[in-house]
C-alpha cells in the first residue's frame, strides 16, 4: 500500500516512505474524492508527483490513522511561500534550532510546538522575499 516512487529516489529518501492514493484510501477506509478534498484543503500532507499521482507521506498518519495536528500547523505556515515537496522536505530534515531533530521527530516526541513554528514561520518568510 505504500508508493509509487522507489526507494532509490531523493524524495523518498527525503520525505518517504508514501502511501498512493489507492494505499491511502484503503488504510483510512475512505474514498478517493475525500482523499482529493483533504489534499486540496490542506488537511493532509501531499505531493504531487511528475505523471500527475499524488503521495501521502507515511509518517504525518498517528496510529488512529489521523494526521498530526502539529505537523498540519507546520505545513499550512510552510504552504504560505513553499511548493509541497520543499515543504514535506523542510519536515523532514535537521534543524538546528532543534537540537539537529527534524520538526516531524520533534513533534513525534512530544515537544512543544511553537519552538518548530517559530522556525518555519523564519523560513516561510525568507522564502517569501
């Protein structure tokens, strides 16, 4: 159920693993449309890939099969000025300002998210000039 890019290339490494939008829309026993919906609202974390498919990466989805609400607040403040897969990148990789953590570890381990926001919100708007 997990995607669509293999493993060999820089955005899984980066961002992945994913689920596709079939894997995704079995595992959380939705449909297509609902998927489509939450990806154009912004309440799921996704990516489009060069042939049109969209991934969902793995590690947004708590056990109950809900995204993070962090890491939603992240993405919604990075979305202002960065294309999705500059942002599921961002997500994903070591930030000084958090003891060399990526914002998704950070969140994972329960700590405050205002000191991930405040980082994003600095990067948000040096993308944005």
């Amino acid at each position: 159920m997990t995607s669509a890019l293999p493993t060999s290339h820089i955005y899984d490494q980066l961002v992945g693993p994913f689920y596709d939008t079939a894997g995704l829309t079995k595992w959380c026993g939705v449909s297509r449309q609902t998927i489509a919906k939450a990806a154009s609202t912004g309440t799921v974390i996704a990516c489009q890939l060069d042939g049109g498919g969209w991934v969902y990466s793995t590690w947004q989805f708590t056990e109950s099969g809900t995204v993070h609400p962090d890491l939603l607040a992240l993405w919604s403040t990075l979305r202002m000025s960065g294309d999705p897969w500059t942002c599921a990148a961002w997500l994903r990789s070591p930030q000084a300002g958090l003891d060399d953590r990526s914002a998704v570890r950070w969140v994972e381990e329960g700590r405050p998210v205002e000191d991930v926001l405040e980082l994003a919100r600095a990067d948000m708007r040096r993308w944005a000039t």
